[in-house]
C-alpha cells in the first residue's frame, strides 16, 4: 500500500510539473526561431501552421497576461492610456514591489463592431515574464486584471512602420477580406493589433493583425506549409 501511495504521488507531481512546465512554455526566448522581437529578452512563443502570400496561420499555447481598458476614439489614444499604467505595473507598481523587463509582443484588443462618432473599449495587455507566469505580483492599481488566453489558432498580416489606428485597421480589413476568399471562419467580434517594438525604434519595425481562427484553420489555395 505504501508503494502504491508513494507512486500515485510521484504521478500526481509528475503531472503537476508537467503542467506548469506546459504553462510557461509559451514564453521563451527572443533568440528562438519563431520570434519577432529585437528589444525584450523574452518573446511569445508560436508554431506555424501555415502560410500563403496574404497571411500566416499559427499556434500558440496558452499564456498568462496582465491587462487594462482605456476607453477612447483612437487605438493609439486608448493604447497610449492604458500602456502607462501597465508599465507602472512592472516598474514595481505591485503589492510585492517586483520590478521586471518588458516582453514582447503588447496586444490590443481591437472591437470590430463600433458606433460612429462613440468611443470604444481597447484592452491592452502586457505579456508575463516566464518566471511570473504561474504567480505574477498583485497589482495596486485595480484597474489592472490577468487574462488567461488559452490555446489558439490565428490568421496573422505583418506589416512596418507604426501601429496607428488607420494603419491596424487597414490591415485588418485586408486581411478580413483575404479571409472572406479563403473561406475562413474566425472570430469577427474582435481583433488584436500587436505591437513588438518600442516607441523609440524607428527602422525595421513589425507589427501585427490578428483574426482568431474557429474551427479548422484555412491555408487557401497556395499554402507553404510550416518547416
């Protein structure tokens, strides 16, 4: 019985370590081949699935960020609110004083369905360091929450130059409409505009638009499948 025991208890860590080890696994190096980011130590982590000459189809697991609303007429008015007080959250704005690095990508949750002349809900999101993913520090300021993003499947456009609100938007109706002629079906109540590189950089810049894939992803007509 003793035996018994002490197996189904090593099972049981072995099964716990096993997940927090597939919780972080998001979250790995900037160096990885599967990385856009050129500033942070640590980059989102994805496989890709697929890739035409109009978007890219990619995996990522799931991953713990901290985020905030800003409620405004512009992407880059709400992004610009809500950014300041994440960054506080990292400069050590938290119940336990911990100062960490930027990681990379910052996500903008874009709403798809807006009232001319109304302001809209962004959220923008901050993805945790590898080492907090599992326990990230509380932060002080209540407008600050953690979304856990699960597994998932997007259609990703790239693009240069700055993320502003004409340009994400533009791309995200170019890539809607290459969708629309795949035959895609994703999630049309929203989508991401992603960001990987600070305000300061100004050359070689890559941004992102993201639609969220339902069912089966969609490679179109002329895929390159994913080395």
């Amino acid at each position: 019985m003793l035996c018994v025991s002490r197996g189904l208890y090593g099972l049981a860590l072995l099964s716990l370590l096993s997940l927090e080890s597939l919780a972080v696994s998001s979250v790995g190096p900037s160096n990885s081949s599967s990385s856009f980011c050129t500033e942070s130590r640590e980059c989102l982590q994805f496989d890709l699935i697929c890739r035409t000459h109009e978007y890219e189809v990619r995996h990522y697991s799931s991953s713990r960020w901290v985020s905030t609303d800003a409620e405004a007429y512009f992407l880059g008015v709400g992004a610009a609110m809500a950014f300041r007080r994440l960054y506080h959250y990292i400069s050590g704005a938290n119940e336990e004083g911990v100062k960490f690095e930027m990681t990379a990508p910052v996500l903008v949750e874009v709403p798809e369905e807006v009232k001319m002349w109304e302001p809209a809900i962004y959220t923008l999101s901050f993805l945790l360091p590898s080492a907090y993913q599992e326990r990230p520090p509380t932060p002080t300021n209540d407008k600050l929450y953690f979304t856990d993003m699960p597994d998932m499947d997007v259609y990703v456009r790239s693009y240069g130059g700055w993320m502003l609100s004409i340009t994400s938007r533009l791309h995200a109706h170019l890539l809607n409409r290459a969708l629309t002629r795949a035959g895609a079906r994703y999630n049309h109540t929203h989508h991401y505009a992603v960001g990987y590189d600070s305000p300061l950089k100004l050359l070689n810049r890559h941004n992102e638009v993201w639609y969220v894939v339902e069912g089966e992803p969609v490679c179109g007509s002329d895929p390159t499948d994913a080395p």
